[in-house]
C-alpha cells in the first residue's frame, strides 16, 4: 500500500561531512517582515551564489573591483531596507521588500550583497556553506555585520531572541 502522507514529526536529513547524516534545520519562523526579508536574503542570496560568474572574483579568488563597486552601492539600501523592515507593518512591507531579489542582477539589494559575502566567507567550500546555510535567516545579520563597514553594521536592526 503506498503512502503519501509525511510524518511531519521526524526530522529531515541531509548527509553531512563525513557521509553522516545530519538533521537539516526547520525553516525559522517568519512572523515579521523582517523575519521574512532575511528569510529571502539567504534563500534567494544562495541562488546568486550559485549564479556568480568570473567576473566577480580576482584571479586570487577574492572580489573584483566590480563587486566591491556593487557592494558599496547596494550596502547602505540593504541596511536602510533592514532597518526599515524591522518597524514595517505587513501592510507597508510589500515596498520595502521590492528589489530585494527581483530586477536586473546588479540590483538585487538583499540577494547580492548575500551572494558576494557567502563567497568571500567560503571560498566554494561545502563544508564552510553549510554553516551559513545552518545558521539560517539570523546568520544574515551575522554575515552583514562581518562585511559591512562599522557605520553601517551599527545601524542593522537585531531579531529578538526565539
């Protein structure tokens, strides 16, 4: 007899180093709009990752001028939108949100700057991914504050505790 239903209790897996097997962490909850902002910012940062091409990266494997160039533009609107998100209402979020991972690539406030960071933290190292990705939403925060400069990380909002 064949089973659709999911067993809704048992953890999900994933295989790990080592070929272990290892829980894959429940999606955080998303109750505010800046909960769902950095919720998009990784989902959708992970999918650029996965898209940049040469031209973002140096010979050396760090950023090219032209990423560095893009971060400085984009930065300061994922911070201003942040911040703004972290006082939005549901009725007034759906503009904020708006370019976050939508529109020409170079636009892409919430996505890109994740993307550009995500690589210089892993240098295309699984193992390096996976411990962003476990981190999941709030680790966007910690990500930002890593790579942005101090003016700006001290305007990014913080998550209360869960």
């Amino acid at each position: 007899m064949l089973c659709n239903s999911v067993d809704r209790r048992a953890p999900r897996l994933r295989i790990g180093p080592g070929g272990r097997l290892r829980p894959v962490p429940d999606q955080p909850r998303q109750e505010t709009p800046l909960e769902r902002a950095l919720w998009a910012c990784l989902a959708e940062g992970l999918g650029n990752y996965r898209s940049l091409s040469p031209r973002w990266f140096e010979a050396g494997g760090g950023l090219s001028e032209h990423a560095r160039d893009v971060l400085g533009r984009l930065e300061p609107i994922f911070v201003e939108r942040l911040a703004a998100l972290a006082s939005a209402t549901d009725a007034n979020s759906d503009g904020l949100m708006q370019g976050l991972s939508m529109g020409p690539f170079e636009e892409k406030w919430g996505a890109l700057p994740v993307a550009l960071w995500l690589a210089s933290e892993t240098a295309e190292d699984p193992g390096a991914l996976a411990a962003w990705i476990e981190r999941g939403s709030r680790g966007v925060l910690v990500l930002a504050r890593r790579h942005l400069p101090a003016n700006l990380a001290a305007r990014l909002p913080t998550l209360s505790p869960d």
